[in-house]
C-alpha cells in the first residue's frame, strides 16, 4: 500500500511538472553600438539637462577654442569664442546660426562619439573583428563607421574604432568620404567621469606636437 501511495505522488508531481513548464524570457543581445555606449555612461544621458564644454586644439606653439553650452532636452546652444558669442536653437537653423552648428556638431562629435553611434541615422557599423591598433600596436576590437551619402554636413565619412574588452574606444582612424587611406589617426586617452558620462579628455596624434582636448566640463543632471 505505502509503494503504491509512493508511486501515485511521484506520478502526479511528474503530471504537475509537465503541465507547468518554466517560462524563460529571451534577453535579446545587446548591438556593440549599444555596448560601447553603455561603457561610457549612455544611461545617465536621460537625466542630462545642461552640459558645458571647451574644445580646444594645441598644436605646436599655436592654440584654438570655442566653449559650448548646450540644453539637450530643448536643444539650446551657446558658442563662445574670443570674438563672438552664439545662442540659437537647432530646431531653427538659419543661415546666421549654421556656420556656428557646424562646429558645434564637429566638437560634440569628438566629445562624445560613443553615443553618436547609437544617436545618428543613415550610419552603418561593421562587425567587430580583432586588428592591431594604429597607434599603441596592440591587438584590439576595431568596428567602422559610415555615414550615407546623403544629409549632413560631411556626408561618406568613415571611421575605425578601436576599443578594449571594456567597450572603451581608445583610438580612431577617420577617412574622409570613406577614402581607403587614414585622414587622421588620434588616440583617446585620459578618460574621466562626469556625473555618470565617461569622456576622453585628450587626442594625440603619433609623432607630432598636437592636442585636441576637452576642458571646463560641467554635466548639469536634473
């Protein structure tokens, strides 16, 4: 009697078992855009409201800034230089303000190229292989990005991106119109954190006397 009491439970647990299947919830893989954003801080960008900046250029004994303000969430931009102050609305771009739109699109590029990869439209991004790094030799990640021919300021561009295990982008080699030979090969280095925002303060070029670095940064979160 016990054997067959036995036998009726493990029967009706193993019934119970098939009638109630575990449901497994697919995580869909993340894109390497999205990795690589992430790895610099993507997710704290929805809480940005105001982020300030200067770019500037060292080269040799010569020197040259513009210091950006700019209201993601409504789009509002200040440039400033030593001759000249610019407020305007990139929702409104006339031809008073574009001049100015244009360099503000070129420094917010550089500063924050890992999240344009998961902002900007009409892009393609290859698959991610092993290469070697232009600049340190090393065997790294490297994806490229292409932008259409079409819209823009600087339609065709490529670049290759260079980045660790990490997802931090180290270097780039940029090709002008999506020409076979570099255009300018920098690297990223100093990476530092604002408020969540990971950013690569400064880009070398090998062999020469030449800076593009990122001072007076300010993230404003809300």
């Amino acid at each position: 009697m016990k054997n067959f009491i036995l036998i009726t439970f493990i029967a009706l647990l193993f019934i119970s078992c098939k009638q109630k299947p575990k449901t497994r919830i697919a995580q869909p893989d993340l894109s390497i855009a999205d990795k690589i954003a992430n790895a610099h801080g993507f997710e704290n960008w929805k809480n940005v409201t105001e982020i300030q900046f200067t770019f500037n250029v060292d080269r040799d004994s010569s020197h040259f800034e513009r210091t950006w303000n700019w209201k993601p969430k409504t789009n509002d931009v200040v440039m400033m230089t030593t001759k000249d102050t610019v407020t305007y609305n990139r929702k409104s771009i006339d031809s008073l303000s574009m001049r100015a739109d244009q360099g503000f699109i070129n420094d917010k590029f550089w500063l924050l190229v890992p999240f344009q990869l998961v902002w900007d439209e009409g892009t393609t991004i290859s698959n991610p292989i092993k290469t070697e790094a232009p600049i340190s030799k090393t065997e790294i990640n490297k994806i490229t990005l292409t932008y259409s021919n079409n819209g823009g300021y600087t339609p065709g561009d490529a670049y290759d991106l260079f980045y660790t295990d990490d997802f931090l982008i180290k270097e780039w080699i940029f090709r002008k119109g999506n020409q076979k030979e570099p255009s300018m090969i920098t690297s990223f280095e100093n990476h530092q954190d604002f408020k969540g925002i990971k950013i690569a303060l400064e880009h070398k070029k090998q062999g020469e006397n030449w800076n593009l670095n990122f001072t007076n940064i300010k993230v404003t979160l809300e």
